[in-house]
C-alpha cells in the first residue's frame, strides 16, 4: 500500500511538473508564454515566411550586385551618364586625326597688273607717266600726253596755291573761317568729304589736313573760296600756275 501511494504522489508530481513547464517551454521558442498550440505554429509559420522574404531579398541583393557588377564593367554607373573610356576617347582622336586632311598652302596671287620686269599692265584707254624725279629719266609711260580728267590731282594744286597764300601773308594758317553755303555748293553727294556743316568755324590748318588726307572735295572748294573768294577765280590762278610749271597738257 505504501508503494502504491509513493508511485501515485510521484506520478501527480511529475504531471503537475509537466503542466507548469509548458508553458515555459512555449515562451522559450518563440518569445511568448501562450500555450495554445495555435499560436506556436502560426509564430512558426511566421519565421519561416520571414526567413523566405530574407531569402528573396539576398537573392534580390546579389541580382542587384550583379548588375552593378556588369555595369562596372561595361563603363556605366547607374544613374549616370555613360561615360567613355580612355580607350575610346583615343580611338576617336586617332580617327580624328586619321580623317582630317592639311589644308593646302595658299599661293601667293600674282597681281593683274603687273606684267613681265615689274612693269604695269594697263587698258588701252589708260594713261600713265613714271619719272625720276632726281634725274628726269621716265621709267614707264602709256598715253602720257593724252588729256584726262586729272581728279583729286587738282587737290595738290589745291594746297599749292593755297601755301603760296600763306606764304605771301595773305592768309594764317591758324585763321579760323566759317563755312558758308558757297563753299558747299554743288558738291555731289556721292564724292569724298570731310562732313563740312555750314556755318561752323574751321582753320586754314584743318582744312588742308581734310584736302589732304580725307581728300574732301568740300574742303578743297571751301579753301577756294578763302583764297580767291570764290571757285571760278581760283580755278583761273590754277590755270596760270599751271603753264607757269610748264604743265602745257593741263588745264
């Protein structure tokens, strides 16, 4: 009977264990103290969802690694503009340089005009007189005595006479004049001037730098005008010192 009631008080002792170690042993593997079994194997099928999602995500890691990898090696970054290798970059220079062609060497250009010894080509029209001022020799002429419209040649006439005024005192070279209409008029649009404005003061000085250098028509009638008083007066003095240089050709 003894016997009996010990193995009986051991056996409710090891029951009584085991309930009460349940629970501990629940809490253990997953975290919690629920002794439903429910809840064990729902937390476990939660461990395994996550360690699946933890697999896909390494396998997504190692894809992404791998084609950062490839992008590596293909010379890209991504998100980045492609950009080319040294290896390129000198394949294109040397193509560069390989495709480009030396421009040809401009020859000099032969002037029309000039002809065999250096001497002028000229239109059978034309005239033309070279002289050796130092010995009167004449170097090159063509039509030297036909008469033409000598042009801005008179301006040198011009500034002549007009010195010689200087010279006899009858002007200053620093007089001031003021320009008046006569000395503007009929002067043709489209000739050389140096933009005389009526009624403005200029010096006998400055109108000779603008006959001489600007070849203004409207300073060579304007100092015309100051000399002789007018341009039919002064182009007759021109005349006469003309045929006192022995200019028998020019009028």
């Amino acid at each position: 009977m003894k016997f009996k009631r010990i193995f009986s008080a051991i056996l409710i002792l090891l029951m009584s264990a085991a309930i009460c170690l349940s629970p501990v042993l629940i809490y253990s593997e997953n975290g919690t103290f629920s002794s439903d079994s429910s809840t064990v194997r729902t937390n476990k099928e939660d461990n395994s969802d996550e360690e699946d999602n933890s697999d896909t995500n390494s396998d997504v890691k190692s894809d992404k690694k791998t084609n950062d990898d490839d992008d590596r090696e293909s010379g890209t970054i991504r998100g980045s503009k492609p950009t080319s290798t040294p290896a390129a970059k000198s394949s294109k220079s040397a193509s560069s340089k390989a495709t480009a062609t030396p421009e040809p060497k401009a020859e000099p250009t032969k002037n029309p005009r000039v002809g065999d010894g250096g001497k002028p080509i000229l239109a059978e029209q034309e005239a033309a007189i070279l002289v050796n001022c130092l010995n009167g020799e004449v170097m090159f002429e063509q039509n030297s005595d036909k008469q033409i419209y000598p042009a801005s040649t008179t301006k040198i006439m011009t500034a002549l006479l007009t010195l010689e005024a200087i010279d006899r005192g009858e002007i200053n070279l620093n007089s001031a004049f003021l320009i008046t209409p006569d000395m503007l008029e009929d002067l043709p649009a489209d000739g050389s001037s140096m933009q005389l404005k009526e009624g403005e003061a200029m010096t006998v000085q400055y109108l000779l730098e603008g006959l001489m250098v600007e070849s203004g028509n409207d300073a060579a009638q304007a100092l015309a005008v100051i000399v002789c008083g007018d341009v039919p007066t002064f182009v007759e003095r021109m005349n006469n010192k003309a045929e006192e240089l022995g200019l028998s050709g020019t009028h």
